[in-house]
C-alpha cells in the first residue's frame, strides 16, 4: 500500500489483500473510520465458510485485540454503490502479509495501520490497483 505525498514521496505499507475473486480492484474513497471497530461477517462470508463465520452472524464481535478488523478500520465507499463492505484494516496476524487471504478486504500489521489512520482523512481518495501476477501473492485458503 502506497500514500503519495508531495515531490513524488510516498509512505510505502506492506499488506495482505483478498483471495481469489474476492479482492475488487477500482477507485473508492475513506466513508467512515473507526478505532477497535466491531465486526459482523458479511452473508457471503457466512455462505462461504459458515462453520468459521455463522456464529457471529447475530451479534458480531465487538471491537478489541483478537477482532479481525483490529486496531483501526478505513471503510472504503463507492458514489454508486455507498459502503462496499471492504475495509483497509488492521491485523494481528503478521504472518498473512504479503498474501492473498482475506475475504477481500486489504489488511496492515495494526502498528502501520495505527499510523495510516492517522495520516488519511475522511472522504479521501483510495486507488486500489488490480493484483500482481499468482506469483507475486502466495494464495493460501
């Protein structure tokens, strides 16, 4: 992930994105941010892998170490469609950077995610590019 700054400069941010057909490449902007956010799955998540994800269709999961949305959330929105379920959001799980393995979201370590937060602001344009070739995102169910 890459914020481009004045004189061509850009702070550089290593992520996991979405598996498969999940990851949606396009032009968005920041419609919401929320710090420790809660997490409900989204029905395609439930459909997908149900024995992981129907629990916490009802209530969630609240906000808090061990949420899968971690310590910071930019909810990413389109014109057209409003919220689109994707998230640029924080992980715990160190070792899924790098790959494609979410559910389609695209996830920092929640330190880097703690920091881009910060710097990005509401309404704030989000470029997300079409994926490298398999070989450049090792993809693991």
């Amino acid at each position: 992930m890459q914020r481009t700054l004045p004189d061509s400069l850009a702070w550089m941010y290593p992520v996991r994105v979405g598996r498969g057909e999940l990851y949606e490449a396009g032009e968005f902007y920041i419609g919401a941010k929320k710090v420790w956010p809660s997490w409900t799955p989204t029905p395609g998540m439930i459909e997908r892998e149900p024995k992981k994800y129907a629990q916490y269709a009802e209530k969630g999961m609240p906000g808090g170490p061990g949420n899968p949305l971690g310590a910071r959330a930019l909810y990413l929105f389109t014109e057209k469609r409003g919220d689109t379920f994707l998230r640029i959001h924080g992980t715990d799980d160190p070792g899924t950077i790098g790959r494609a393995v979410s559910n389609g979201c695209a996830g920092l370590v929640n330190n880097h995610m703690v920091d881009l937060y910060e710097k990005v602001p509401m309404n704030a344009r989000v470029v997300l590019y079409p994926k490298r070739s398999s070989e450049s995102f090792a993809h693991q169910n």
